[in-house]
C-alpha cells in the first residue's frame, strides 16, 4: 500500500464519498494526460523519436488509467478499514 501511495499520492487524497474531492482529482489527472499527450503528439513527428515517445505516451495512458481506478476506490472506501 505504502508503494502505491508514493507512486499515486493524489489518487488518496480523494475522501470518501466526497464527490468534489474525486472531481477535483478526476480533472487534475485529465488534464495533465492530455497536455502530456498533445507535447507526444507533437514529439511524435520525429521519426527517430517516434518509438521511445510512443513508449512513454503508453506508459502515460497507464498511469492515468490505474490513477483514475485508485481514486474511485479511494472514493467508495475500498482502502480504509
């Protein structure tokens, strides 16, 4: 859990059943995905760069999704006792 918690800390900072907290946390990953996925887009048109972009835009795409899943858990109460 600790390890989890060091590589997602705004996925906990969601409270339960605090929907302006999962808002908040939801838009924040959003928005930092698609701006990082928009400076890919533009790196992509390297044809040299073009791998190792498109390996660091799926990394990102699967960090968003496993943020976006530790929050709406945090958000039903999956992680407190």
């Amino acid at each position: 859990m600790d390890l989890l918690k060091t590589i997602w800390p705004t996925a906990f900072m969601v409270k339960t059943k605090d929907v302006a907290s999962l808002v908040i946390q939801l838009v924040i990953l959003i928005v930092v995905c698609a701006v990082i996925g928009i400076l890919i887009g533009v790196l992509a048109g390297i044809p040299v760069v073009n791998i190792l972009v498109g390996i660091v835009g799926s990394l990102l795409e699967l960090y968003g999704f496993v943020g976006i899943v530790l929050c709406i858990a945090n958000f039903l109460g999956v992680f407190h006792k």
